[in-house]
C-alpha cells in the first residue's frame, strides 16, 4: 500500500476545524438548526465540549502538533521558574529568574528533587511531566505511523 501522508494528515487538520467550527456553533449560534437542537442544559455541555476541545487544541494540538506540545512546555518551565523565584523570595533580581529558568528543565524531568517543595508540588511536576511524555508519544506514533 502506498499511503498519501501529507494528504492524510490535511484531511485530518481539516475535520478537526469542522469539529471546532461544530462545537462553537452548537453554544454560541443564532442559527435556527443549533437554537432547536441545543436547548438550556445542551447548551452548557456543549459549551464544555468547544471548551475542551479548544483547550486540547492549545495544548498540543489534539494530537496533531509537536509545535504547540513544545509552546505549552516551555510556558509550564515558564511558570515553575516564576514560582521558583518567587517561593524563594527572590524575585527581585533578573538574573535569579535565568538561574532559576535553567535549573527548571532538570526539576521537570526529576533529575532534580528539591528538598523545599512540597510533595504536592512535586507530585503535580511528576504528574505533568507523564502526561507530557504521553502527548508526545501519542504525537510521534500518529504522525509516524501509517494512516
């Protein structure tokens, strides 16, 4: 079999923008079609779905985009450097944020555990880097397998 994999793959950005154009307009259409079908509570699920769907979108593309995975952990190192700086009172100096920003890779990927976090913290670390690896992995096997 010969498989077209760039023509799989626009199909599939493709469907996956009707799905969200689908999700909108089913909460947020004047649309006598959407009005009827999605009455009162339907409206609010279906606002969850668009929700969801639009959140997973910005995450890693919903399984499409190693570019948006990359975007979103670098904004999770983003955000432990500033509570790095911050836990440790010392947010007031620029180059504290870089020492910080550098170390943060190594705390992510648990080569480091640093004995003044909190479990929690550091469970929440451990539980974001799984499921990190499982988005790219989940990437890596659609784009590589053969559709």
């Amino acid at each position: 079999q010969i498989v077209n994999s760039e023509g799989i793959n626009k199909s599939i950005k493709l469907e996956l923008e009707a799905t969200l154009a689908h999700y909108y307009k089913s909460w947020n259409s004047s649309e006598s079609y959407y009005r009827y079908k999605y009455q009162k509570f339907n409206r609010t699920l279906a606002f969850t779905k668009w929700f969801r769907f639009k959140v997973l979108d910005l995450v890693w593309g919903n399984g499409e985009s190693i570019l948006k995975l990359l975007r979103t952990l670098f904004i999770i190192i983003l955000l432990m450097t500033v509570i790095d700086t911050i836990y440790l009172n010392t947010w007031n100096n620029i180059t504290n944020y870089w020492e910080s920003f550098c170390k943060m890779p190594s705390i992510f990927l648990g080569i480091q555990t640093p004995h003044y976090y909190s479990y929690t913290y550091l469970s929440s670390i451990a539980t974001l880097r799984i499921v990190s690896i499982s988005f790219f992995i989940s990437i890596l096997t659609k784009r590589l397998n053969r559709r």
